[in-house]
C-alpha cells in the first residue's frame, strides 16, 4: 500500500490531554508509511521555542492553520477548513474535541469522500454533547479512549452503528522513565514535597489542596506545594489570594506552565491532583510513569485507573479532611509512598504508546480497504 496522508483536525495546539496524545500519536507514527498533517486555528505550535522536535519527536507535520474570525461565523470557517483540506489531499481526516473546527472539517471532509474518524474524549460537562453527537453522525468511525457503556443511549447507538472501537491512551513510559529529577534552586526541600499539574481552574479544587497544606502546617508538618499550570486569571487571583491569606508563600509556589513539570515531580515526593471532574487523565498517567506516589480524588474515572493504597491514595471530593489526612499518611510513612509509587508504575505499564499507535495504524489502513 502507497504511503497513507493523515490530516489531524483539532481547534488549539495549547496543552490539554487531547492534544498530548495526538503528539504521542504523530511522533510515534510509522514514518514510512504515514504522512501527517494537523489543522488548527490556533496554539503554540513548537511548545518549547527549540523546533518541532520538542512536540512530535523527530516528525515534522505539515502545520495547516486557519483563521478562526468571529466566533460563530460559520460559514468563512468552513471554507477556510475546506481549502486547507483539498491543500493537504489526505487520505483519512482524523477529528479531535468536539469543537466548531471538527464540525466543519468533517463536513468538508465528508463532501470529498474522504473517511473520517473522530476521537471522542470522556464527557466532563454537558455543553458540547451537540457538538459532539453531530461530528460523530459525521464521521466513518469513532474512536473512544473510555468504554462508552455508561454514556447516554444515543450516544451509545451511534457508537455501535459506526463500529467505534475503543483506544486507551498512550503513554511514553520509557521517555519518562529517563527523565532526570530536577529541583528549584532556590527552594528548601520540605519533608512531603507535593505537586500539582494541570489547568488552573475551578473543578481542579486547586484550594483544597492549598487548604491542606496550611492545615497540616499549623499541625507542625513540614509540607510544600508546587502549582504547575495556567489558566484563567481570575483563578490565579483567587489562588493567589488564599496563599497568602495562609500565610504560605515559602510553601506554596506557582511556577506557571513547566514543560519539566516530570523532572519536577520526579525531584518531590507526590503528585496531588483533587479535581473533582477528569477525563482519563494524562497528568496521572504520566505521574505513575514517573515512579512517584499519587493522591487523587476518588472519583469514577480514577477509579478506572487506580486502586486505593495500591496504586493511589485516593480522597474523597470536596473534602478538605480527607486530603488532609491522605497528605499526613504519605508526609509520615515514606514506606507507603514507595508502594504507592510502585503499584502506579504496574498500572502506567499498561498504557503503553505502542499499543495506542498500532490500533490507530491498523485502523487507518482499515479504512482505506476496498469494501
């Protein structure tokens, strides 16, 4: 078979979990069998100021983006999206999100005959289920990184009817396990160095997490937190704020986006992540692959990756007493760390890159057989 063109359609290149693994996938591809190319209206296309090599490994996707306009300017969008598709002439058109880019592109994708998959995520509100049932209807396929099972009938229906598949994510487990640890220079190492990751933004429960720590600092516990991430800046005020009111500003640090946010973690002693809505969440994936302990809310998609004192501490949500008392179980018994720890490396081992990426090539070729 003649080398494969896939065009990959996604409304932003900023960091989320979605467009992590459409990385992995891209970089991880078959260079001799697939081109690529990805649509965008926008994003930090290299991420790191050093080349494309930081993002996709050494693959270079051809970079189609679009105006995006006025928001709701329907129309521009889908010519703009249509050029950049008969640009590119894919094979197979790949939706990511369901978003005003994936709507249009499977459109113009659906005129010209080409295949289309879409990759639906796990649902974490309800806002976009339109956008996501009609991209869906759309498409040729879909593809699922959760089992489906418990979303609404119709969308289980459409499911079944287009012979979704699933795909668990994928996971560098390797490239992780050879990052260095790293540390701030300038800051005195804790006896529990925490850890979050992640947007800051309201579901995360960032201020739990900071209200754990300024309880367990009034107990005499020697704890520190680093907030890795970015978001709106009424959150970051907000955040901000409540540090201070605690006096916590030798504890807590907020350090922006890291991309060595996995050396960081490395260098500390857990990752804290009480958010209290997640898809499958890459931060704790990558955490678990990094061989470092986790404490995470109990909530039904952790509880598909993790078990409690095996592979994660796991908290109730919305509960300050229960982060505080998880904190002080790992801040006291370094012991249980290190199982926690090991069971999260059982559970990343399972999740690894190569096995997303060949269900993705098979599907792809799948989809170019002569019915």
């Amino acid at each position: 078979m003649s080398r494969i063109r896939v065009l990959h359609c996604i409304g932003s290149l900023n960091r989320g979990g979605a467009q992590r693994q459409l990385e992995l996938l891209i970089a991880h591809l078959d260079p001799d069998r697939f081109d690529t190319g990805i649509l965008f209206f926008e994003g930090d296309v290299y991420g790191d100021g050093n080349g494309s090599e930081g993002r996709f490994g050494t693959a270079s996707p051809e970079l189609l983006r679009v105006e995006r306009g006025r928001k709701w300017n329907l129309l521009p969008i889908y010519r703009g999206v249509a050029r950049r598709i008969e640009q590119f002439g894919p094979d197979v058109v790949h939706t990511w999100l369901p978003e005003i880019m994936t709507i249009p592109a499977a459109a113009a994708s659906r005129r010209r005959g080409v295949p289309i998959v879409s990759s639906q995520r796990r649902r974490v509100s309800n806002r976009r289920d339109a956008w996501k049932y009609l991209t869906n209807l759309l498409a040729t396929t879909i593809v699922s990184n959760y089992d489906p099972e418990h979303d609404p009938k119709r969308f289980r229906a459409l499911f079944r009817r287009k012979s979704g598949i699933v795909v668990r994510n994928g996971l560098d487990c390797d490239g992780i396990s050879a990052l260095p640890a790293a540390s701030l220079p300038d800051l005195r190492r804790p006896e529990l160095q925490c850890v979050y990751a992640g947007r800051l933004a309201a579901h995360k429960r960032i201020d739990l997490a900071i209200e754990a720590i300024a309880r367990l600092a009034r107990d005499g516990r020697d704890v520190g937190l680093l907030i890795c991430g970015d978001g709106a800046s009424e959150e970051r005020a907000r955040l901000g704020r409540l540090v201070e009111e605690h006096g916590l500003e030798s504890r807590v640090r907020f350090l922006g986006f890291r991309r060595d946010w996995l050396s960081l973690l490395k260098g500390a002693d857990a990752l804290v992540l009480p958010s209290v809505s997640e898809g499958m969440s890459n931060v704790l994936l990558e955490a678990a692959a990094a061989g470092t302990a986790i404490v995470c809310a109990r909530i039904d998609e952790n509880l598909e990756l993790f078990e409690h004192r095996r592979s994660a501490w796991m908290v109730e949500p919305n509960d300050s007493e229960s982060l505080v008392s998880g904190l002080d179980e790992l801040a006291t018994d370094p012991g249980l760390r290190e199982s926690l720890a090991r069971g999260a490396g059982e559970v990343a081992r399972s999740f690894a890159v190569d096995r997303m990426v060949e269900q993705y090539e098979r599907l792809y070729r799948r989809l170019l057989e002569p019915s």
